[in-house]
C-alpha cells in the first residue's frame, strides 16, 4: 500500500510517500480501507519535533495519522467478523493513519449514519467531540456572551455551531475577510479580526462591556488579551491548546482579584472514556444528517501532497478541517 512516511523530524518535507507492507489487525483490532483522514495541529509539531513524545515512543520512520474514516475489510481474532464492510469512524493507536490501510481497535469504531459521507464524518470526528466537551466545560448557558477565538479552525467552526444552539450569543475571532464571512454564515453574532489593532475594543462593544466566557487554543499574547474580557464574577476561561507556541501566563492573584475561573481542558478527558467520546461523536453526527450543523472542509490533499497540506495547517492559512484522501 502506500503510506506517507516520516523519516526525519523537521520542515513539511520530511513527509515522502513510499510503498509499505500492508497491515494486519492484531486481536481485537480490525483493518480499514481508509478514505480520508484528518490532519491534526499536534501532528505538524510532531513532525517538527517539537511534539515527538507524542509518538509514545514509536521509531522512526513512522506514519502519522490517528483520525481515519472508511471501510472495515478485515477483522482481527476475537473481533465480530460482521463489522467487515462496515462504514466507520476510528482513531489509530496514534500512527498508521496517512496510508491507504490502517489498524485500529475495534472496540472503538464509531458507525458512519447513512446519509453521510466519509469526508465529512471525519471532519466531524475527535473535534466535534472535543467541540462538545468545550461547552459542558464552560457550563454555557443562554445567553451567556462568549469569545471563539480562531473561530474559523477545525473546532471553532464546529463550536460556534454548538454554541448557538445552546442560546449563547457568539463573538468569534479569525484573520481576514474570507474567514471572518465563513464564520459568520456559521451563525456567529459578531465577528472580529484579532490581528487588527484595538481588537479587544471592538470585543467589549460587541459585548456591551465583557463577556462570561472566552474560548482559548491560542495562548501567548492573544490569551492574555482575551482574559482581560472577561467579566469580574463570572468570566471563566478555557483553555485547550496553545498554538502561538506559548502557554497561557496568568497569575493565581488575578483570578482571585477578579472573581474568575480559568480551566485547562484536554481532549484526553474525552478520548479515555471510549464510551463516552462515542456518544459525544454520535451526538454531534446526528445533528450533521439532521442539517442542525454543517461540517465545515476547507482543503483537501492527496497522499502526494502531505507536505503541502502540514505547511499549510502550520501556516494558518487553512479554513475548517484539512484532510488527506489516499
């Protein structure tokens, strides 16, 4: 089959395809004929480097890839032999998934719902669940004020969706025209550039002063910025990432001078819980074959084009979901 291969962390061109071993399911695993994957931030810094332990010790060369969806056509001992030909959602074991075969536990598997593609399925996969985790998180509630930044990325187009749903009204940040419209058309009540000066003004005027909640993947300056919105009492920051390359700096004292509450969430708080991480995925692709939420894909690769597609995640210059098509 082929694969992408990672043979040297560094730059998008340490990515190459070659020609590989098909895989075989070991027990309790099943083989997937893989017809699009997500790429994920995390695995632009793995392949940099900067994210290695993430590999959890795996050697190089490796394939990256966790987020696959397609066809079940081989089932490893003690896995159901029925699930072949099944249409479906899975995570790797971390690795495998930029090929055109793939492993992962069959225990697992989310089902596809009919009416639904496999392209937008897996833009909807770990980071609907992740989107959904974000809301129980922060407790939003009707008309709760709150800031998305980089509303137009892979969860924030997801999220904003989610939050109106829930009554909350919905200030989402992003660079640029083109993605400031599409998050917009997701609902969103106000948008704003934050890389334009006096950004947070325009925030506090959208917000008739604060607001409850503010969503933070970003870190560094632009979350500093963003905790100064936050309204005395009731502000409460969540924070899953931080993408500028720095974490969020804020001192226990500031949040007890103002009365505010900052989590750190993980989407390992999810992915743990296989049963609950399947119920939050199946939740959200109800709501995508009911039309109440669009998947949201703005760039798709082929396996050729790897490097391409991890330069332009890195680079920010991606709208939605970014997948790979082998």
């Amino acid at each position: 089959m082929r694969a992408v291969l990672l043979k040297d962390f560094g730059p998008p061109d340490r990515l190459t395809v070659a020609e590989v071993p098909d895989p075989r399911p070991a027990r309790g695993e099943v083989t997937i004929r893989v017809a699009a994957v997500g790429i994920q931030f995390l695995e632009t810094q793995v392949r940099s480097g900067m994210m290695r332990g993430a590999l959890g010790g795996a050697p190089l060369p490796v394939i990256l890839g966790k987020e696959i969806a397609g066809e079940v056509i081989e089932a490893g001992e003690g896995v159901d032999a029925a699930l072949v030909g099944s249409r479906v959602l899975a995570t790797t074991g971390g690795v495998g998934g930029y090929a055109e075969l793939a492993t992962a536990p069959a225990d697992e598997l989310v089902p596809v719902p009919d009416g639904l593609d496999f392209r937008d399925a897996v833009a909807l996969y770990r980071y609907g669940a992740t989107a959904r985790g974000l809301i129980d998180a922060a407790r939003v509630g009707e008309g709760d004020r709150v800031l998305v930044q980089a509303a137009a990325g892979a969860v924030g187009t997801i999220l904003v969706q989610l939050l109106k749903r829930a009554g909350a009204t919905v200030i989402g940040t992003a660079r640029g025209a083109a993605k400031l419209g599409l998050v917009k058309e997701l609902g969103a009540d106000h948008v704003i550039d934050y890389s334009l000066p006096g950004w947070t003004e325009q925030v506090r005027q959208a917000a008739g002063g604060a607001v409850e909640v503010v969503y933070d993947h970003v870190g560094g300056e632009l979350g500093r910025d963003s905790f100064s919105l936050l309204a005395p009492g009731a502000g409460r920051q969540i924070v899953f990432g931080f993408s500028s390359g720095q974490p969020l700096d804020v001192k226990p004292m500031e949040l007890f001078g103002r009365g505010l509450t900052l989590t750190g969430f993980s989407a390992g708080l999810i992915w743990n819980r296989p049963a609950f991480a399947r119920e939050l995925v199946t939740d959200v692709l109800g709501l995508a074959v009911a039309g109440e939420i669009k998947p949201v894909i703005g760039q798709s690769y082929p396996l050729e084009r790897a490097a391409e597609a991890h330069a332009a995640v890195e680079a920010r210059s991606t709208i939605g979901k970014t997948l790979l098509i082998p």
